[in-house]
C-alpha cells in the first residue's frame, strides 16, 4: 500500500527533476533570508545560480549541529515568528539541545510523510495507535501523532513512562499498532509479561519503532515477545523529527528515503567525501521543502548507507540501511572501532542471555577498556549448576566479541531484571572516562 503513488512511485529521472528544481528553491531562499548561509556560501565562493544540476549540491558547504548550537534557539529560522506554528527541540541526547521550528504548511508536509510510513506499515483507518513516544517537545510523539490523524486512524496519546497503565491500556483498548522505542517495545513485553498478561495475545499485529539504533536480532525478539511486524522508522529533529524515511512492509531491507522533500548523500565523515550508494558512511541531508528551518547538507553524524536498487513496494526512493549508531557513539577499543549495536547483535545471537545490556567504557593507563554488562535468562539463573553454565557463557561471549568483531572486552553476567530498563531513547554507554 502505498499513501501519495504520485510521489513515491516517480521515476527516478522525473524526481531527480523535482528534486533539482526544488534545490534551487532553497538555496536562493536561504541565501536571501538566513544571515549564516550567505555567509557560508559566500565564503566557499558559491551562489544559488551556481546549482544547475544535482551534483552541483557538493559545492555547497556543509551544516553542522556546532552551527545550529551556535545559532541557538531560532538563529537558523528562514521565517519571521509569526508564521512559526511550532516548536519542537532535540532529545539532547549529544550535547545541547537543538530548536526547530514549524510553520504551518511544514506541519502539514510532516504530517504526510507521518502517514506515507504508517501506510507503508500496512496501517490503515481502521486501526487503533497506540502511541508511546514522548509528546512535548521531542518530537516523537506528536510527529506520530499528527500522521495517524491525517491517515485517519483512532490515536492512543499515552507517551512514555507509565508503564503499567500502559499494559492495561493495550488490554483494554486493543490497539492493533504500537509506536515507540524499540527498547521500550521489550520493556512493555518483559514488564506484561511479569504481569502475567500474555503479551503474544494482544490485538497488536505491527510496531513502528525507532529514534534510537536497533539490531536485526533485537527486531526478531519484540516480533517473538508481542507476536507483531516489526518495523523501523528513521528521523531527526534538525531535518523535521520522525517520518524521514520508513521501512515497507514488503522490502523490510532498509527504510525509504521521502526524496521529494529530503535530499540524501552520505559522506567519508573524515574527509567530507561524497560515497556511491552501497558504502557505508555519514548521512548528509538536505530539506528541498521545509519552510520554517531549511536545513542545506546537514550532518547528522548518523552511520548508514543508502540502497538504490528497486524494491518490491513499487516505490522508486532509494532505501538506506539500518543506523549502526552515530559517529560520536562509535567506542574505540584498542584501536578497533565498534558501535553498540554491533555488540547488541553479538549478544543477542547467544542463547541464556536477555535482551537487556550496558557498556562500560574506562580508561586504564592510556588504554581504554570495555566492560560488557547483559542479563541473563530467569531459567539459566535459577539452574543447579549455575556457576559452569556461567562461566561457560561468559567465555562464549568473550570468545565471539573477539571473533567477530575483534574487540577485547571484560564480560559481567547479571541478574535477569537488574539493569535499568528504557522508558525512551535508551543510552547503552556509560563513560566512565569523562568523569
Ligand atoms: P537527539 O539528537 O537529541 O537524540 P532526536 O530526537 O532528533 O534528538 O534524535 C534523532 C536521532 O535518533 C537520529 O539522528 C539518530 O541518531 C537516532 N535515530 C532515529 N531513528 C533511528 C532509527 N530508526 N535507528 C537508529 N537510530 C535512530
Ligand atoms: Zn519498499
């Protein structure tokens, strides 16, 4: 199914016109009316005539999140405030929080491209959302929320936290799709069913989960936990907050990009080169649409890579791949690079273990070390001869870190339930360094 065929089915050749003509908009735009881009461009010796084809894009500089925190709140606005309808902030979960802003018709656009990802879900009027983002001013929960409107579906505004209204609430109502964080998805499942509610039973038949990186093996678990499709849903604030690209249902292999109104490349995050679809690297984007905070090669430090092959969905926009994390997450271990949830999918390839970890990252001289903290299953805890079994996993798990991904960690088995569990946006790492 699919919600705007216009849009989303164009041929490759009639977008890349749209997106053309849509660029040159919104670089003429922001040259006359935000102070920071003339400067920009002025500086790399560009002009909005310059861009006459879509490659022309890399003569224009790049926007950082440092340049929206040094714009801090509305500096980057391309409107007067007046014809600001909303403003939204960034979860901060790097740093300082970044403000957006919203005019109406940018609402409007959000709301659409909302509701492009709960079609592309298989979610239709008929059902009930149950929808457990935050509302305020992530941008979450109102974003999901304005889309399941638009698309006409009945919304549950619970939002986070609560959790044990909210188990009762999916009893109750029977909501047929959940949105929220994939780490809260488990912890309803894991805190239902100590409840002892059969989780599996509920009405629920699709998630729409994402803002925070997720495994392919995470994925298997909440489908296993709630009996439901999961699906993963990719945003940010800067660039307009939840619905900037969705997976289908019949793809399943990276999300769609909406390239009529966003404008994707991804880049070598050192040296600011631009990389082939297929490879692996830093996604930049720019909004062709947005009114309010146009954005031109926004980084957002987020680790992808884009498909351009055609899917199954009939759509024609270009996929990208699941967010192995951001660059400022990525953990250097003696000298090997490795992202949280690469570990996540290490973890969760072992039997005995729980879906629930945490990294501990530290310094010992100049060397810095990883501690790897997971739960392991009720059952393996309470067996008789627990201490081998223990060791036996322990070493498992050292074992497979090394071989897959090369990395030396110290493993703590722990008690099922006993490391802090996700209300939100969960945070794997704790820096033991900076402190
Ligand atoms: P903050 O930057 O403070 O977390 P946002 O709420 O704007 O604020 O979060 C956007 C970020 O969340 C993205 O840049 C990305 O790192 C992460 N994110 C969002 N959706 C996903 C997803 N499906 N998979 C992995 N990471 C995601
Ligand atoms: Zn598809």
């Amino acid at each position: 199914m699919i919600y705007n065929e216009d849009f989303e089915t164009l041929p490759r050749e009639a977008l890349e016109a749209l997106q053309l003509k849509r660029l040159r908009q919104v670089t003429e735009r922001v040259y006359h009316t935000v102070a920071f881009y003339r400067r920009a461009f002025d500086e790399a010796g560009v002009k909005p005539d310059d861009i006459r084809s879509l490659t022309d894009l890399r003569r224009l500089p790049f926007t950082t999140k440092k340049d929206l925190q040094d714009n801090y709140p509305f500096g980057l606005f391309a409107v007067p405030m007046s014809s600001i309808v909303r403003l939204h902030a960034s979860s901060g979960t790097t740093g300082r929080a970044t403000v957006v802003g919203y005019t109406k018709r940018d609402i409007d656009t959000w709301s659409e491209l909302m509701a492009r990802c709960f079609v592309a879900a298989s979610v239709t009027k008929n059902d009930i959302i149950h929808n457990a983002y935050g509302y305020g001013l992530f941008t979450g929960g109102l974003g999901v929320h304005y889309g399941a409107e638009r698309l006409g579906a009945s919304v549950i505004p619970i939002s986070g936290g609560n959790t044990k209204r909210q188990i009762m609430i999916l009893q109750d109502f029977g909501p047929t799709v959940i949105c929220c964080t994939p780490s809260y998805a488990l912890n309803l499942a894991e805190q239902g069913r100590s409840m002892g509610v059969d989780m599996e039973a509920l009405k629920l038949r699709v998630g729409v989960f994402g803002a925070e990186p997720w495994s392919d093996t995470m994925r298997q678990q909440i489908e296993a936990s709630l009996n439901i499709t999961a699906l993963n849903i990719y945003g940010l604030s800067e660039i307009m907050g939840p619905g900037v690209a969705m997976e289908c249902l019949e793809g399943r292999e990276g999300m769609h990009i909406f390239e009529d109104h966003f404008l994707v490349e991804t880049i070598d995050p050192v040296s600011g080169e631009v990389l082939p679809p297929g490879e692996q690297g830093e996604l930049v984007f720019t909004t062709l649409t947005k009114e309010a905070f146009p954005l031109i090669r926004y980084r957002t430090r987020d680790i992808s890579r884009l498909f351009a092959a055609p899917c199954r969905c009939g759509r024609t926009l270009y996929r990208m791949d699941r967010v192995m994390g951001r660059s400022d997450d990525m953990l250097i271990i003696r000298g090997v690079n490795v992202f949280p949830s690469q570990i996540e999918a290490v973890l969760m390839g072992i039997e005995g273990l729980e879906p629930h970890y945490q990294l501990i990252v530290d310094r010992a001289g100049t060397l810095d070390t990883l501690e790897v903290q997971v739960e392991v299953t009720e059952s393996l805890f309470a067996n008789a001869d627990e201490v081998k079994v223990l060791q036996r996993l322990d070493r498992r798990i050292t074992k497979d870190l090394k071989d897959y991904l090369g990395i030396t960690a110290k493993v703590k088995l722990v008690e099922p339930k006993s490391l802090q569990r996700s209300e939100g946006k969960i945070s794997r790492v704790i820096d033991r360094r900076k402190i």
